[in-house]
C-alpha cells in the first residue's frame, strides 16, 4: 500500500505573517487519525519560519526548486545543504512553470534530483504535457521523454525516495481538471515506464502526485483512481480549509 502524499505549491506566493497563519491554520485541524504525508513547499524567504512554526507537527517542508551544486558562484541560487539547513525533507523540481519560463531542462531536472538525493531530500519530479501536445496525441511521448531524462540514473535508493508529480500544463491554474480517467491513464503509463526503468518492486512502491486544479470537490475521486497517491496542490493550498479538505480526502 503506498501511502498517499499531498503537497502545497504555494508558488511565489506568501510574506512571513501570512505564511504563519496558513500553517498554524493547517496544524490545527489536520484529520486524526492522519493516513497521509503533508507537505508545504513555501517560497525560500519564508522557508525558515514556517519550519520553526510546523517543528513538532504532523507538517513536513519542502522548497519549490535549487542548484544542484554545493555552493559558489551561483547568484540568486540555493542549494541543496542550505534547504536541509532550513529543515527541508523534499523539494519540488522541474515544475512546468521552471521548465517554462526558466528554461529548466530534463537533463538539468536529472542533476538536481540526483544532487537533492544525495543529501537526503525528497525530490518531487514534476512531468506533464501542454494542451497542444495532448491534442497532437503527444502525450505519452513527451512524458516519457520527460521520466526517462528526469529521472535517469537515480540508484534504487533514488528511486525509492523520489516522487513524480504528474501535472498536464494545461490542467495548471486553469480551473480545468483532467478527468479521473485521462489522469489514471497517463498515471498507469508512468508507472510502467518506473517499471522499465527500475523494476516492479520500486515502480510499485513509487509514488506518482496528480497536480492541476486539483480541489476539495474533485480530489476523492482523482485520489480514489488506483495509480494516483497524492496531490501537488496549487490555489487550493494557499487556504487552510481548501488544503485540509483536500488531505481529508487522502485519508
Ligand atoms: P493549481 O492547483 O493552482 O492548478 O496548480 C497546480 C500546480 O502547479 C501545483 O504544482
């Protein structure tokens, strides 16, 4: 049994004060008993005090991008040791919007996992389609492509603290959601491709994110489909009640 995980992307959204509410916000009313992982994934700049705000709690933390270098001449930057600094445990890569507008490419995606792996953070492996891909019928093409290159190399350890969160662009902040069925399609399709690449144990054991407009009134069905364990939340996560009843519906 994998064991679900939802995630909020809070995006370059959030100043101290606001981010301390949400989170005491979600702490408060987590659902006992607790059958899934919950994660936020603030901005950098408020990394910190959310960690000393969830320290004790059911709440882990993870970023929303890094280097994959140590340290150096890297301006702007901030690397894997320093995420750990700030309690991290996982950290979101490749997002569409890094890939986008930040030129993020899957061989880049592949450095910075390997690198997140290597000092114990949880990597969160974003993959999906834009809307003219999926109607060129390029779908599993380009999330082959995109899992195979992502994720190549990782090691069994890798592969079995690795996440992939299935996004398709166009279901992202758009209010339009994929179906169950087209989302457990392209899950199943991932899967298989985990079980070319690392076996049947580990591409049972990985845990494969459906993020997307995914909100309170459409995650249990989303969640209850075979092959997605969890969800890589977006707007929905930047409000305490709209999160809590999303990882409800994940228990
Ligand atoms: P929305 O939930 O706002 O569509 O965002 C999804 C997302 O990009 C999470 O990483």
């Amino acid at each position: 049994m994998r064991k679900k995980i939802i995630a909020g992307n809070w995006k370059m959204n959030m100043t101290s004060d606001v981010a301390r509410d949400l989170v005491d916000g979600i702490k408060a009313k987590l659902p006992n008993p607790l059958n899934a992982d919950v994660v936020v994934c603030p901005p950098f700049t408020v990394l910190k005090s959310v960690a000393d705000r969830i320290a004790g709690s059911a709440v882990d933390l993870g970023a929303q991008n890094m280097h994959w270098e140590k340290s150096g001449a890297y301006t702007g930057e901030v690397s894997p040791e320093m995420l750990r600094d700030v309690m991290c445990n996982y950290v979101i890569l490749g997002h569409s919007e890094r890939r986008a507008y930040f030129g993020e490419t899957d061989e880049m995606v592949n450095r910075k996992a390997k690198a997140a792996l290597a000092m114990n953070l949880k990597p969160i492996i974003c993959v999906g389609e834009t809307l003219e891909e999926r109607e060129a019928d390029k779908t599993k093409q380009v999330v082959e492509t995109q899992v195979r290159g992502s994720l190549a190399e990782l090691g069994a350890k890798g592969w079995a603290d690795a996440i992939i969160a299935y996004e398709p662009v166009w279901a992202i902040g758009t209010g339009r959601t994929a179906t169950p069925e087209q989302a457990q399609e392209v899950h199943a399709f991932i899967r298989s491709i985990v079980r070319d690449m690392a076996g049947a144990a580990l591409a049972d054991a990985m845990r494969i994110q459906y993020g997307g407009s995914m909100k309170p009134d459409n995650a249990k069905e989303l969640l209850s489909q075979p092959d997605i364990d969890g969800g890589l939340i977006g707007g929905a996560a930047l409000k305490a009640d709209s999160f809590l009843a999303i990882v409800q519906a994940a228990c």
